[in-house]
C-alpha cells in the first residue's frame, strides 16, 4: 500500500487557527486563518493531495463562519457598552437637574485609570442652573440621546451628546459634555459632567459650563451660569 503524502504545513496552520477564529477572546485570528487558508487551497490547486485540500476548504469555511461570529459578538458587546454608557450620562445629567453634584461631577481620585480632571462646573453654579431649570420647566422626567461624538485619548475620553429632555411643562433639544472617567471595579467608565445646554429659543439657553479663568472675578460672587439669548 502507497504511503499517505504529508499533509501541507501552510493547510495545517490555517485550519488549527480557522479553529480559534469563532472564540470571543481571539477576535483577529480570522483575518489570519481566511489568507492563509485561500493560499493553502491556490497552491494545492492542482496537488493530488486530497487531505490537505479538504483541510484547507474546512479551514476556509471555518474561518467564514468564526467571522461572522466575531461580527455577530462585537456588535452584541458595542451595543452593551453603549447601553451601560448611556446609563452612565443619563444618570449624571439626571443628577445635574437635581443639583446633586457629588454625583454628576464627581473628583477625580489620583489613580494610574485616571486622568486628570478636567474643569467642571462648581457646586454653586450647579445649584443656580438646576432652580432655574426647575423654575422654567418642572421636574426632568426624561432623556433620550440623539447622537454621540467622542474624542481625546485612551484615557482622557469626551463625549459629546446631543440630547432631548422632556419635562414636566416642555419637550426640549440640548448637549452635554462629558469625561470619561475609568473605574477599577467596572468595565464602563463613569461620566463627568463637563458642560449641559437646553436649547430655549423663546427664554434663551440654560448653560451649565465651567468659568473661564481669564474672565473670573474674584469680586463677583455670582456663579457663571447663563441664558444665552
């Protein structure tokens, strides 16, 4: 009986990482396995090595199916982030309107997930901001998030959000900004509040945002909240 031809090195590699290409932990090895396997199966072409052209179609097929796989978990995993991170801001801007500031612009600890903070609005400009909106609109009762923009490091992340808030006596549009603050017990960072605007045409814009240096005086107790006509 004729001896069994080796099996080819390149069909072997591509199927033992094809294998891998579906487990969530490994989510590059299918742009590897997918090259190799479709060179393992043009050089074996015209080979009568049937083993190794078997094992490089599998290997081509697993490869396909652990792609989509990856597609299919990343998608899953970026919507749970999301979703987590929108609770995050919502619970940050929720607490602005309730001049909670411990909670919506919270310090920064000195930590190596930590950036440094960024200016942020003051307790007394808080508490301004959130009578006013009380007095202009009622209780918040709900936030929705139209479309999110983020930029800055790895470890210095902003987001920016455009927002709808509805109130108890009016709908309105608006933004925030946020820092993206790392936790060391939890996946999803924290959010900042950096700056909040509800847009009001008729009364003018409600703006919560950090003083700029330059402008403060320190002879004008009043805190830099303002509505931009």
């Amino acid at each position: 009986m004729a001896p069994k031809p080796p099996r080819s090195m390149l069909a072997s590699i591509a199927f033992g990482l094809a294998i891998l290409s579906p487990v969530p932990c490994c989510p590059f090895v299918g742009f590897i396995s997918t090259p190799l396997a479709i060179a393992s199966m043009w050089r074996l072409r015209n080979s009568e090595d049937r083993r190794s052209r078997q094992l490089a179609r599998a290997a081509m097929i697993l490869s396909l199916v652990g792609l989509v796989v990856q597609a299919v978990t990343l998608e899953a995993l970026s919507d749970w982030v999301m979703k987590n991170l929108d609770r995050n801001m919502s619970a940050s801007i929720r607490s602005a309107f309730a001049n909670d500031h411990s909670s919506c612009v919270m310090d920064i600890a000195a930590s190596p997930l930590a950036p440094i903070a960024r200016p942020a609005p003051t307790a007394q400009q808080l508490s301004l901001f959130a009578n006013q909106a009380k007095q202009r609109y009622g209780e918040l009762q709900n936030i929705s998030f139209v479309s999110q923009v983020g930029n800055g490091g790895m470890l210095n992340v902003v987001m920016t959000s455009a927002i709808t808030l509805r109130f108890e006596r009016k709908d309105a549009t608006g933004s925030a900004v946020f820092q993206l603050v790392p936790q060391n017990a939890q996946w999803i960072p924290a959010a900042r509040l950096i700056e909040l605007t509800v847009d009001d045409a008729k009364l003018g814009d409600l703006i919560l945002a950090p003083a700029a240096p330059a402008t403060q005086s320190t002879n004008d107790p009043s805190p830099p909240v303002s509505a931009k006509p």
